[in-house]
C-alpha cells in the first residue's frame, strides 16, 4: 500500500479552514458506527486506501480506513500544535471505535478489559483535546506543511505511512484483528506524539502527548504479550474449511455445508 502521497496531499491544499471549525463537533474528526463522514476526502487524490465505511464494513480494518479517510480530509493550518491536536482528535476516535467494536463481539476478556481501558481513556482525552483545538484555532504558522524536507512534516507523514502498510485482511477473529491493528495504531500516535514533544509549543499540549506515550508505549506491550501467548490457539482457529466446488462465500473456520449448494466443507490444505 502505498502511503508516500498522504501527508503532503493534504498538505498542498492548506488553508485554515478548520479555524471556523466547532472544536466539539468537527464533522471531518467524527467517526462513528452510526454516522460515516464523507467531508473532504476529494482533497486526497493520492491516497491508495479505499474510503471504507464501517457501518458497511463491520471489521477493525474498515474502521481503521474510515478513520484515515477523516484524516486524509483534515486542512493543515501551519501551527504545529493546531495540527497536531486536529490530527489526534481523528485518531483517538479510530481507537474508541475499535475498542467499541471489540467489546461488542469480542471474546477474550484480556482484550475486553484493555478496550474498556482505551476507550475510557481516550474518550476523556477527546475531550481535552476537542477544548485546546479549538482555543489553537487561527494560531500562527510556525512550520512548512507543503515542505517535505519540513521535520514536523516529516515526522506526522512518516507516523501515518507505517501504520496503514500491510493491514491486511480480516481473519475472521475480531480479537485476533484488533489486537494486531491495534498494535501499528498506537504506533502511529506514539509517533505522533513525538513529533509534538520535539516541535509543539503549547506545554499542555506537549504535556498531553508525553501521557500518550508513555499509556500507549505500555499497552502496546500488552497486545504483543497477548499475541505471544495466544498465538497457538489463533493458528488453530484460522483453519478455514471451503466448498469443494468453489462456491463463492463458503469459506468457514469451521467444518460444516457450504450455504450455497450445500455440500460438506472440505478443510483447506
């Protein structure tokens, strides 16, 4: 997949348009199961990951490209700390919708409690971040964002591009999916993070961005630990069974009759 247009597309139709933005309720950051945002993502061409809605999609990778799609929709205004704060407002909604996801059909109470934990915490961190956005609204430039030799510029694109390379397709297990998404999702606001810390200038913005670090440093310790525990049960349960004829939608990860011509499911070598 490639992701080296993504920042610098959104960069190149810069305006201060979010300045007249509602801090609360920016209708390009909100994502949720119920209502898909379709503001902006015109603006960018050159990205190669497909606007997913996740009302249509009920996966942790249509939820992961919804919450791009906003980013990608996103105005940089030339305030490092004005675009920073904007920019995680979208990726913490992405984590509260996934971790939503999880506990309405995952399993494993591990991942249940660590999304129950997310959600609570980025939910109050929306929040904060929804007031300091809106008081950085009309702040001065202070950086290049149509520059890629920009540090700041470099930094956020770089953050972004590891995280939507190779999602790949869902498994079929949605603890299994949000556990390994989860893990380059964090990533990516950990990257963010640092670039605010290294070129941000409002100290309760910078202060905020420590905090996610060091929450998201550790929990993505924990989902790599959950991985390494469980991965021989995962193994077992991504054995898929297929119809014998091909039939279109027969796969299953268990054994059983094809829906469509009704013959038994022969297990995939």
């Amino acid at each position: 997949m490639k992701r080296s247009a993504f920042f610098l597309s959104a960069l190149a139709s810069c305006t201060l348009l979010l300045s007249s933005c509602d801090g609360n309720k920016t209708a390009e950051t909100t994502t949720t199961t119920t209502t898909t945002d379709s503001a902006g993502h015109g603006d960018m061409a050159g990205m190669d990951h497909a606007p997913m809605s996740h009302a249509a999609t009920p996966d942790m990778k249509g939820v992961m490209n919804t919450m791009m799609t906003n980013m990608d929709a996103l105005k940089p205004a030339g305030n490092t700390d004005h675009d920073f704060a904007h920019m995680m407002l979208a990726h913490h909604k992405g984590a509260v919708e996934m971790s939503a996801l999880e506990l309405k059909e995952g399993k494993d109470a591990t991942l249940r409690a660590m999304a129950q934990k997310i959600s609570d915490d980025q939910q109050q961190e929306i929040l904060a971040l929804e007031a300091i956005a809106e008081r950085l609204d009309g702040a001065a430039a202070n950086y290049k964002p149509t520059d890629p030799a920009d540090p700041f510029t470099r930094q956020m694109k770089s953050s972004m591009d590891v995280m939507m390379t190779n999602l790949g397709e869902p498994s079929g297990s949605v603890d299994q999916d949000y556990a390994r998404l989860m893990v380059p999702h964090h990533q990516s606001a950990v990257d963010m993070a640092k670039a605010e810390l290294a070129h941000g200038r409002d100290p309760k913005l910078k202060a905020m961005a420590q905090q996610m670090i060091n929450a998201q440093e550790k929990e993505i310790k924990q989902f790599k630990e959950w991985q390494a525990k469980t991965g021989s049960q995962l193994k077992a349960s991504s054995v898929l069974y297929e119809c014998p004829m091909g039939c279109e939608g027969s796969q299953s990860t268990k054994p059983g009759k094809c829906p469509v011509c009704e013959m038994e499911l022969e297990k995939k070598a």
